[in-house]
C-alpha cells in the first residue's frame, strides 16, 4: 500500500526555481521512500528506452535534475557506466553521490541550468524532471540545444504535465522543424500506486 506523502502531495503546487531548490533539499532525506512506497517506475523505463537506442554503454550521459540518483542507479542498472549528473538541489545531490553511480555531479543554477557541463553527452535523460512540480518546458529547448547532432534525449512526462499540451507541443514542433527525430513516444506506468502515468519520449537530435 502507497504510503501518504505531503512533499508528494504538494509538489505541484511549489513555483519558482528558488522554491523548488528548497523544497527538494528538505525532502531529499525521506525522496527514495517516498517514491518506493508509491512502486516508481519511470526510472527503469527511461533506462530500458536509452538501452534500445544506445549500443555503447560507456558512452557520456547526463541525468539532468537527477534528484537522489534513482534514475542514475537504473541507467547504471541497464548497463551504462559514464554517468553524469545535476540538479538545483545540494541536498539531493548529496544522496545521489552515495549511490556511487556518477562520475560527476554538480549543482545547476535553476535559471540556467544548460551551461558548457552539459553539453558532450551521447544523451540526455530527463526522468521526473520536466513537467509539473519540476522544471519548466523551456528546459526541453535547452536539453536539445545542448545535445550534439546525433545524441538522444529521453524525457518523461507524467499525467500532470500531460494535462498542459505545451509540454509535448515542443516537441512535437521541434520534430516537424527537423531538429529531432521522435524515436519513440510510449504512455505507461509512473506511479502506479496513486495511478499516476507517465508518457516517455525518446528523440535524436538531426
């Protein structure tokens, strides 16, 4: 049974880079039980999609708003070793590096959180991260201008941010502009315990 969670319940309603930043670092300790109680699975889809589409495992990916490192722990579960990540939050930070998953982690500025560190990947993965109580669909425009012609960008959306279409109509307009290429686009299980969905995109850049 989901256990009750008030930063689970509340996220969608925080706004503001500066908010957000706090709100993670106070649920950074109780984040993972918090989401195991509640059956995640977005982490593990995201990792099975980049496997479907990235035969070199030891190719440089970044975790973009990698919170506590669930998603790094599934990407390194599928076999990846070069695993780069970043959040706004230094408390969720610290929790990922103890997963001993990364190579690199670092602490983004929320207004700017694209800057020369995250470009050079093979792709970037968004896991939880865009969307409704995460960050804003301007973060789609800045995955895709990071990534080098060729790399992959996986990002999920949940049920919450689906119910705004400017989320998927960025990338449906980045696909029709030619500058990517939708591999994939899959709706399946988020948290299934409160019935909540997710949709999961997999793009490469052209």
């Amino acid at each position: 049974m989901a256990r009750k969670s008030a930063y689970l319940d509340n996220i969608y309603s925080v706004e503001g880079g500066e908010a957000m930043r706090r709100y993670y670092d106070d649920w950074a300790t109780s984040y993972d039980a918090d989401l195991v109680d509640n059956e995640y699975k977005t982490p593990a889809r995201c990792a099975e999609a980049l496997a479907r589409h990235l035969a070199d495992r030891n190719a440089p990916l970044l975790d973009f708003a990698c919170g506590t490192g669930m998603s790094g722990v599934a990407l390194n579960e599928a076999g990846f070793s070069c695993i780069n990540g970043t959040d706004i939050s230094a408390g969720m930070i610290e929790v990922a590096r103890e997963k001993g998953v990364y190579r690199n982690l670092w602490v983004c500025d929320a207004d700017n959180p694209f800057d020369e560190r995250a470009k050079k990947h093979a792709a970037i993965i968004a896991v939880g991260a865009i969307g409704a109580g995460a960050a804003p669909v301007d973060a789609i425009d800045g995955a895709l201008a990071s990534l080098d012609k060729g790399g992959l960008f996986i990002v999920s959306l949940n049920d919450h941010t689906l119910e705004d279409p400017e989320f998927e109509r960025r990338l449906t307009a980045a696909a029709h502009r030619g500058t990517i290429a939708i591999l994939e686009s899959d709706h399946g299980p988020h948290l299934p315990a409160i019935g909540l969905g997710a949709k999961v995109y997999v793009a490469r850049k052209l």
